[in-house]
C-alpha cells in the first residue's frame, strides 16, 4: 500500500508536535514504521491521505461502538450546530444525559460531566479523599487511569509501548500517595489493607483492563475488592471509561454483578467526541463544589456538541438492545481461531491478540509478549487492509458495524501471517 502522503505529513508534523503526534502511541514507536494520517470513516472502515482503506478495529481507542458516523450521532450534531456551539451556561440535555446515565448505570445516584476520562478518574479521586479524609490510593499495575500525576506509576497504555515504568515530572510526593499492586492478586491487597487501612481513601481498578491489552478480572477478584474496601471505610473506585456501556449498556458492573462506590466513564458516552464522566452515591457526589468543599470546574464540561453526541449514542443503545448480541457474536467470531503459540483474551467486544503462550493475567505476564513479532503482525495487517492497535499492550474493539464478512476477511488475512511464518 501507498504512504507517501501519510510519510509527508508525519515529517511536517515532527516539526511542529512532539513525535509528531498528539498521543503516544499513535507513533508507531511500538511496532516502527510511518503512522497513517486518516482523512475519513464510515462504518467499519478508515481511509488514509494516500487512498488506503482498512477494516477499523481501533474505533479511536473505543468509543466508536456503533462505527464510524453512524446516522443517529451525525443527526444529533447537525442539529446543534443550528443553535451554537459552546455557552459555558446549563443547558437541557446535560441534565437529559446525566439522567439517562444514572438510569443506565445504578450506582451513579448522581453524575457530574467532563471533558475526558484523566479529568474524571482525578476529579473522582480528589473526591474520594475528599470524602473519607485519607491520602492513600490503591491502583493496579498495567492498569491506565490517565494521565493524572499521582497515577502515573506503573500505568499500561503508551506506557507499557514505550516501556515507561513511571514518568518524569511526577514529584516524588505525588507517587507516594498510590499503592500499586499486581491486577488479579488479592493477597496483595489484603495485606495493604491490613497494613494501612485506615489511610486508604480508595482503590481503582479497571473492571476489564485495557490498557496492557484485554485482560479479565479473575474469578472472585472484584468481589473480594468491593468487599475490602467496605470493611476497611474505603471507596472502590471502577474505572469504566473504556468498558461502559461496552461489555453491557450497564458496564463492567452490570456485568459481573458489582457496584461500586464511584465510576467513571468517557469514550462512548461522547459517541465520538470528547466527554466523559464521574459519578456514584448521592452522600458522595454532594461533597462536590458548589454542594460541598470539594473542588472541580471545567469550561467546556457538559459541551452541547459532545453532550448531544452522547445522547443519541446511548439513546440507540437502550432502543436497540440487540447491538450486544451483534457485538458478542462478531467479536467471538473474530477471536474463535487461536493460532499457535498465541493467547487471546476477550471480554464482550474487547480483544487482545497476545503473542505469547501462557495466560495472560496481570501485567507481569502481559510484558512477557514476543513483542516484535507483533510488530510483524501488525505490518502484514497493516498492509492487507486491517488497522488494529500499534502496540501489543493495548486491547481492540468491534463495532455493530462490522459486517461477517468484515470478521471472516480479517480472520483469513491472520492465518495468512501465521501460516506463512
């Protein structure tokens, strides 16, 4: 395939952006070569600035559940258009979409609207220790939560790709207020909390990682979460910016039966655009300013673009129960072949190809990956028309736009690579 025009760009763009990106792993650093400009979407496909078109399983890192443009969003956005584009003022359908997510999502009694899924988890954290009066936090290694200074250690995503175990510019006393622990080891929890129970304000968990590739919570491990933190007088904090209404309409807690204390989402509920949320028990949520002491502000939070986006996304969902079957179906369609010396990790319509040929089950086992054969991997997709993820450690999504005969192509061009190897 031609990349001239995306090869031009690339070289423009590192002159004016730093690596010529505007988020890490968009780079290809992980599996070398030229990242491809995008110039369009419909449906299951992308098209780059050269003409090539290629099977989408990025969905723009997730919140494309029902593909690229799909009518009922771009309606929604023509019509606010019509009316104005920002007013930093309340408007109907915020109070309309905060609604419809706490019908949808039980345990968020109350919900306050963000920009992106980093000012969530923080806003959600401050709030936690806001409310319980303690420091500590609990996260996960591997496990992604943005890029807020005291959750930079260990985290997945362009992290893992790029082999960053922490970040510079992180003061030291920022990163002393987290615990990271293994995903899926309880012990290890337990013993944080019999040690120090007393200053853990919370723990965030990703209920289903994405950010070190798909990897499932062991049987018993979020139960065991939620009833720690309830002993101990702390919050359990589910981080759904990637899994709700994903894996269920009601996210990770609807389905494996959990409820946490707050939530945060972002991705699908801005149906292409940027806006997430945090929200949990009303006692909680009224510490937030103006209610209580606890700070958070944002000028475009509840933006009417991103804000009607989001409405007609999940609107669908709720009128349209049926897309999870779809979505259940083709992502196990996709994922039914195993090849040789692989593990694949599925939840829903999140899924990982891991090349290697134990389980993959927290982050330890994840960085054992033959990592440049994928890079191989990904080329020969790349060229033969399906875009998935530049990085092993990052998880890939279907959309109800692709077709079987999308998943079937797919499938024939990875036995193509593993037969030819």
């Amino acid at each position: 395939m031609k990349s001239e025009r995306s090869e031009t760009w690339f070289a423009r763009a590192q002159k004016v952006i730093p690596g010529g990106v505007n988020s890490p792993v968009r780079a290809f650093r992980g599996v070398g070569g030229v990242p491809r400009f995008i110039e369009r979407g419909q449906g299951s496909c992308i098209v780059d600035t050269d003409g090539n078109s290629y099977i989408d399983y990025v969905g723009s890192w997730g919140p494309l559940l029902l593909g690229h443009r799909p009518p009922a969003v771009i309606d929604a956005l023509r019509d606010v258009l019509e009316v104005g584009t920002s007013f930093g003022a309340p408007t109907e359908r915020e109070v309309e979409l905060a609604e419809l997510i706490a019908k949808t999502v039980p345990s968020m009694e109350m919900v306050r609207l963000v920009n992106s899924g980093t000012e969530a988890t923080m806003s959600a954290l401050r709030l936690a220790r806001g409310f319980t009066g303690r420091d500590l936090v609990i996260k996960f290694e591997g496990c992604y939560h943005g890029h807020v200074d005291s959750l930079l250690v260990k985290g997945g995503s362009g992290m893992a790709t790029l082999g960053i175990a922490d970040s510079a510019g992180v003061p030291k006393a920022f990163a002393e207020t987290t615990i990271s622990l293994p995903f899926n080891s309880i012990a290890t929890v337990e013993t944080a909390f019999a040690e120090l129970g007393g200053q853990i304000a919370a723990v965030i968990v990703e209920p289903v990682v994405g950010n070190m590739g798909c990897v499932p919570p062991a049987p018993g491990f979020l139960e065991a979460l939620r009833e720690l933190t309830a002993q101990h007088g702390s919050l359990l904090v589910f981080d759904e910016v990637m899994t709700g209404f994903r894996v269920a309409l009601g996210g990770a807690q609807q389905r494996f039966g959990i409820q946490p204390d707050l939530t945060t989402l972002g991705k699908i509920i801005g149906g292409g655009l940027p806006m997430a949320a945090y929200g949990g028990r009303a006692d909680i949520m009224r510490k937030i300013a103006p209610m209580g002491p606890v700070y958070q502000a944002g000028t475009l939070s509840g933006n009417p673009l991103a804000v009607a986006a989001g409405l007609a996304m999940l609107r669908y969902l709720i009128a349209h129960p049926e897309v999870y079957e779809t979505l259940e179906s083709r992502a196990a369609q996709l994922t039914a072949w195993t090849p040789p010396g692989i593990t694949v990790n599925r939840v829903g319509s999140m899924f990982t190809f891991f090349f290697s040929p134990t389980p993959v089950t927290d982050w330890e086992s994840a960085k054992k990956c033959d990592t440049a054969r994928f890079g191989k991997f990904f080329h020969f997709l790349l060229e033969r028309g399906v875009y998935i993820a530049p990085s092993q450690f990052e998880a890939g999504f279907v959309s109800a736009a692709h077709s079987e005969e999308d998943i079937r192509m797919t499938v024939n061009v990875a036995r193509e690579f593993f037969e030819s190897a």
